[in-house]
C-alpha cells in the first residue's frame, strides 16, 4: 500500500491509498463511506489486496480525509489541518471524486472502474449524474443509502440536530458534538447540519420519497450494484431496494445486481466474499 496525494480544484491535498501502479491495465478507484478508511475498514484492504493481486490496481479515496486519521495540507495557506469526518464539506462531494478520477487518469490507466461503499456510493452517484467527461468505463455501487431513511432509522439523530444548531447560533459550529453523530461518528456541529442538509446525496430515495433520481438517469456508463442480504439500511428487502434504485438510471437492464447472502451494510465478516465479487465484477469489464 502506498499513500497517495491528490490535489483538488480548491487545493486541498486529499491523502488516499493506492495498490499496484500505472503499469497495470485497470484501476477501481472506491471512495469510502462516512467515517471510513483503509486504516479502519477491513473491506477497503481486503478488497484491494485480492485485486492487485491480479493485477489490477486499487485506490481507496478519502473525502477531506475520513474519520481524521490522516490530516490534509491547504495549499492555500500552507498548513496542515486536522480534519475528516469531523470537519467535513458534503457540499463539495463532486470535486473529491473528481480529483480522484483525474488523479488515475493523469497516471496513465486505460480503464478506469469507480466504485463506492456505502455513503461513498452516494458520492459517485453525484458524479456520474453530473459529470460532463467520459472517464469512467464502469461503476460498482455497493450498499448505497437512502439518506432520509437513514436518519430516520439511526439514533441520536435528532439530538445531534438540535445540539448542532444551538452551538452554531452560540457561534460554535466547529465545537465537536459530545456524542456521536447517528451514534457512530464524531462530528462537529456545522458538519452535522451539512450532512443532514445534503441534498446532493439524497440521490437513493427509493425508501423515504425524499431526494433526486434525476443523477441515477443521468448515468452514462454501465454498472454493477453490489448489496448484502442483511443490509440494514433497505428496509428489509435488500435486492428490491437495489432494483428500485437501478430502474432510475437510463438503460437499468444493462447493469448487474448482485446480492451477497448474509452480509450486512458493511459486510462485516464477508470481505473476502464481497472482493471476490468486486473481482469477478472487474474480469467481467476487462
């Protein structure tokens, strides 16, 4: 594994990471979740060790650096800046992936395969829908969420809500909330209002009504949607969840739905099976 850099348009340096090199034909870039990195999320190693093994590279992108673990440099002012979840813009979702996206191209791969786990789905969609390049060969979206339905089902979101908006109109909004955000990640009081409020990535609304199809239709390339069986977060039908989202793009009987039995939104004890798939995805494009 090597840790890469990539520069946005707003030059922040990203620090992502990176199996196998620009020799290989292909690269999956994967941008991963809220609260998730290489360094915490199994499935993100896993899933690149299996692939590089076979020759095919594997970029894991971190969004301004998820869950703080690594900090960023603003080129802007030459600093370095703790920052992650924490101190997260969802505003800016597109130009991360695009970065990202540009970063592999610049590199030299011939095909390029853009991924996402979980919110990081969310983010490709974003792009995909709303991009005016044809970078991308292929997309893999793995456990997308409905972002209403998810505060809906999560806890502390409420809580967090009303605490994060009593600390910005006390002018506190980058004072970090005593507790965590949907009881899983520590945000600060700004990031979690902008969460909330992002309606860039309410492009999954199949279970709440509430957000926009109009990027799943604007989706150019092929794909695959990848889903555990006993993903929480699709209301109990885990493949019809997927269909739903799948029948919004434009040729939705092109694309593959794939559905891992007995795994979970994070597939938690089935990373292995879940890189298998990734795999057998990727050979299929190659």
């Amino acid at each position: 594994m090597e840790i890469i850099r990539v520069i946005t348009n707003r030059g922040l340096e990203l620090k992502g990471a990176m199996w196998g090199d620009a020799s290989m034909e292909a690269v999956v870039i994967m941008m991963s979740g809220i609260c998730s990195n290489v360094f915490q999320n199994d499935l993100l190693p896993a899933t690149a060790e299996l692939l590089s093994k076979n020759n095919i590279a594997f970029i894991a992108g971190h969004a301004m650096d998820a869950f703080s673990c690594i900090a960023y440099s603003d080129f802007s002012t030459g600093k370095q800046k703790n920052t992650g979840v924490v101190f997260d813009d969802f505003s800016v979702v597109y130009e991360d992936v695009e970065s990202y996206v540009k970063y592999a191209r610049e590199l030299g791969f011939k095909k390029i395969i853009l991924a996402g786990h979980s919110l990081g789905s969310n983010k490709i969609i974003n792009y995909l829908g709303n991009t005016s390049d044809d970078y991308v060969d292929y997309f893999i979206v793995s456990a997308p969420v409905d972002l209403v339905h998810w505060f809906d089902v999560m806890p502390n979101v409420k809580e967090c809500l009303n605490l994060a908006q009593k600390f910005v109109d006390e002018g506190r909004g980058k004072d970090i909330l005593p507790f965590m955000f949907g009881g899983f990640s520590p945000m600060c009081a700004e990031t979690a209002l902008n969460f909330y409020n992002a309606y860039n990535l309410k492009n999954c609304p199949v279970i709440s009504g509430d957000g926009e199809t109009v990027s799943l239709g604007a989706i150019k390339p092929k794909g695959s949607f990848v889903i555990g069986s006993k993903d929480s977060l699709t209301n109990g039908d885990a493949k019809g969840f997927m269909e739903k989202i799948n029948s919004y793009c434009k040729r939705p009987e092109e694309n593959k739905i794939i559905v891992v039995p007995d795994a979970s939104h994070i597939f938690y004890g089935k990373h292995a099976e879940y890189a298998k798939v990734i795999l057998e995805v990727v050979k299929g494009v190659l």
